[in-house]
C-alpha cells in the first residue's frame, strides 16, 4: 500500500484488513485520500505548466540567440580529439555552406576547406590538442565555402574545453572588414604616394624658386652688359684711330699744332682708362653670368639627386646633407635677411636613404625660412641647424629651429595630419609626407613649440647604423 494511506489509516485506528465500523471515520478517510490526490494533482499539474513554461522560455531563447548569430554572422563549434569530429551550430553551417542535418566533419575534410595559406595553423593545433598544454588559440583564417568554393575570412578563437580531447570555440565571419582592410590599405598607399609625391613637389617648387632667383641676378648681369656695350668706348678710339690715319702724312705737326690734334695725347690716355674699367667691369659680370649657370647646374643636380628612386640605402655625412638642402634652398638669398647657425656638436656617417633624408631637410627649411618671414615682430631673424648624438651613441638628432610665428598649442596634436596647414596658400602634404617619409627610413619627426610668436623645432631622429 502506499505510505501515505497507510499512514492515515494508522492515525484512524484502523486495521488494513477490516472494514471500519464507524461511518463517520470511514468519511474522515475518504477525504484525507481524496485531499493527498487532490494535492498531488496539483503538483503534477504546476510541473508540467511548469516544464511547458521553460519549454517555450528555452526556444524563445534559442530562437533569440540563433537570430543574434546571425545578425553578428558568427557561429560555435567544437572538435573533440578522441572520435576526429567537428560540431557546427546552425549558424555557423550556412556560413560554411555545410548541411546543417549533418553538421559534423573530421579534421581531414575541414582542413580542405582551409586555404593552403592558413593549413600549418591548423595543423599545430591538431598537434598541441593532445598536450593539453595550451589552453586558448586565437587566430584568422581565409576557409572555403563548401557550396559556393569562395572563401571567406573567419576570426577564430577556442579554448580547451577538456585538456587532450575537446576544444571548442566560436567563428566569426570578417569577410568584409578583410575587404575593407584591403581597400584602407590600397588608399592609404596611394596617399603615402601622394604625399611623397606632394613632399617631391614641394623640392621642386623650391628648387624652382631658387632658380629663379638666381636667372633674375643674370638678367641684371646681362642688362649692364647690354647698356655697357651699347656705349661702347672703343667707338671713340676707333675714331682717335682715324684722325690720326687722316693726317698721318704731318703726324708730328698735326699732334702739336692742330687744336684737335693737340687734344688726342690726353684723350686716348683717359681713353684708355675709362676702358680699363670698362673691361674690368665686362670681366665682372661675365663672372658673375658664369658663377649663377653654374648655381643652376647644382641645384639641378641636387634635385636629380632627390628625384632617384627612393628605397635605396647608404651611408651618408649628415652635415653634406644638410648643407645640400641648404642649396637647395637658396643658402646665399636665405642668408640675405636670416641669421644662419650650424651646431654640428657630433659630425657623423648614418645608413639611410639619402633621397627621402634630403626631401625631409628641404622641406623643414622651407618651413623655417616662411615661418620667420611670416612674424612681422621679428626683425633679427634666426635660423639654427643642429646635429647632435644621444647618450647612448645609437641614435642622431637632426634639428631646424627657428624663431618665427610658432606653432599653436591646439595645432602640436595635428601638425602633421595629411590637409592640415596654417599657410595661407599651403596644402598640407610637405609636413605629412616628412613625417610619413621619416617613419619609412626607420626614423620619427618630432615638433616643439612655445606658442605662437615664439618660434618651433622640428627634429628628425635616426638610428646611427653603419653596418
């Protein structure tokens, strides 16, 4: 008998094999029965709603948590070592392009799926599985759809579930951030090549500017020349020259009796000087012609020295370089109005590339030489270059300071952001593309500034490899 009746019928005074006598009793029973099943309907009833209830909770929440996967286009899996099987979600086989009735795969048959590129991963991790010695793997894989044959790029991370048997994970598809991160790479590239080729421009604008300076200083030379020969002395001494053939016959008489005989003696020796200093002068400038053609062929050739294809490294005297870009600036016209220093405290050899080193000087002198003509407060105009060495021996800093307009505390954070300029008519790539042109040859361009009015240096540093 159950316990519970047979509880109650000892509480009752009664015997299990004998009717009970009294009626009243007999009721008392039948409604502790009756009371004990009405209960135990309740019960069973409340854990089947109950069990219903979570039921319903349950694919509520798988419903949910397969609509997240999807939107987030990621899916688990696991890979138990001892039977060779992988464990899809549904998810993650319509991203395979695996049958989800059948989402179970050996190591064999999703290796295939991987790109031979991204096979030795996978493969190490087959290896390690049972160690059980490495807890977490976190990767990316190009995998290939088993539908379609395109592959798509994954973002896998896993960890060991059951050390030496299971590991499992989860998969996510970064398919289009891959793209994304293809195509930011391709533009970046193309702007690194912009801003070189706005940093190339910059030279040449200067170079160009230089030249035309330095053509202005030979127009002057050919315009004396010009008004010089166009009142030519030795006119007038061809003249002399005349006179006396005509009276050659009584020279003697003529050179002391005749009023313009007499004259002659006098005029051909004051003649003679006003030619002397002619000539002199017409050797002057002819000088002056030749020694601006041959500016012209420098900085020609140095800007052909910048213009090489850049990449190739060698080993360079940093005061040359400097004093090459000074060339290229115009070191004579900058001199002009700029005080200019040299603090050459350690004068040594570096392996760069001497073409990308170059554009970066050029361009911090440039700088230099429009920030200090744009402070209208200035009037003792400074600019100071500087090479000096770290404690250490291992790196070189080359320094352009000057005293102009300064740099806005605001403006230090963005000063070589790609556009940003405070020029008036500047385009804001030479600074981008000497820092970018730094970083290329292993280097940093750094700024620093008080303020605005109180100038700027601009340092390039450089590790020193001679090897």
């Amino acid at each position: 008998m159950h316990t519970l009746l047979t509880r109650q019928l000892a509480r009752l005074g009664f015997k299990e094999d004998a009717v009970p006598s009294e009626l009243e009793a007999w009721q008392k029973l039948i409604e502790f029965v009756s009371t004990a099943y009405t209960e135990a309907d309740q019960e069973r009833y409340m854990l089947e709603r109950s069990m219903e209830l979570s039921s319903q909770e349950l694919m509520g929440l798988n419903e949910k948590l397969e609509n997240a996967q999807h939107i987030a286009r990621l899916g688990y899996w696991s890979y138990n070592n001892e039977s060779d099987k992988f464990s899809f979600s549904k998810e993650l086989c319509l991203l395979l392009g695996i049958n989800p009735t059948k989402p179970t795969l050996n190591f064999e048959e999703y290796f295939n799926l991987v790109h031979e590129k991204n096979q030795a991963y996978f493969q190490k991790w087959k290896e390690e599985i049972p160690l059980g010695e490495k807890l977490e793997y976190e990767g990316e894989a190009s995998i290939k759809n088993a539908e379609t044959n395109e592959y798509g790029w994954y973002y896998i991370k896993a960890h060991m579930e059951h050390p030496g048997k299971m590991l499992s994970g989860i998969a996510i598809d970064i398919t289009k951030r891959k793209a994304i991160e293809k195509e930011v790479a391709s533009l970046n590239q193309q702007l690194v090549e912009s801003a070189r080729m706005a940093g190339m421009a910059d030279v040449a604008i200067s170079v160009l500017h230089n030249v035309g300076n330095i053509l202005n200083s030979a127009n002057v030379s050919l315009g004396l020349l010009q008004e010089k020969i166009e009142r030519n002395h030795t006119q007038k001494l061809f003249k002399v020259i005349d006179m006396i053939g005509d009276n050659i016959s009584s020279l003697a008489t003529y050179l002391t009796e005749d009023p313009k005989g007499k004259l002659i003696p006098e005029y051909l020796t004051t003649l003679e000087k006003v030619i002397k200093e002619e000539h002199h002068s017409f050797a002057n400038e002819i000088e002056n012609l030749v020694k601006h053609i041959q500016h012209i062929k420098d900085i020609v050739a140095m800007q052909q020295t910048v213009s090489k294809v850049s990449g190739m490294t060698e080993k360079v005297f940093v005061p040359e370089i400097f004093d090459t870009a000074l060339q290229i600036n115009g070191e004579t016209s900058l001199t002009n109005d700029i005080k200019l220093t040299r603090e050459y405290e350690e004068s040594c050899f570096i392996s760069v590339d001497k073409s990308k080193l170059l554009q970066i000087l050029v361009n911090l002198i440039q700088n230099a030489k429009d920030a200090v003509h744009m402070n209208p407060a200035n009037v003792n105009k400074k600019i100071n270059l500087s090479i000096k060495k770290d404690a250490t021996g291992k790196d070189v800093y080359i320094s352009v300071e000057d005293n102009g307009v300064g740099i806005d505390p605001n403006h230090l954070t963005k000063i070589f952001s790609f556009g940003f300029t405070t020029k008036k008519n500047g385009h804001g790539f030479g600074l981008h593309a000497s820092a970018l042109a730094a970083k290329e040859i292993g280097g940093s361009l750094k700024v620093e500034s008080r303020g605005i009015g109180k100038g700027a240096v601009f340092t390039v540093a450089l590790p020193i490899n001679n090897n």
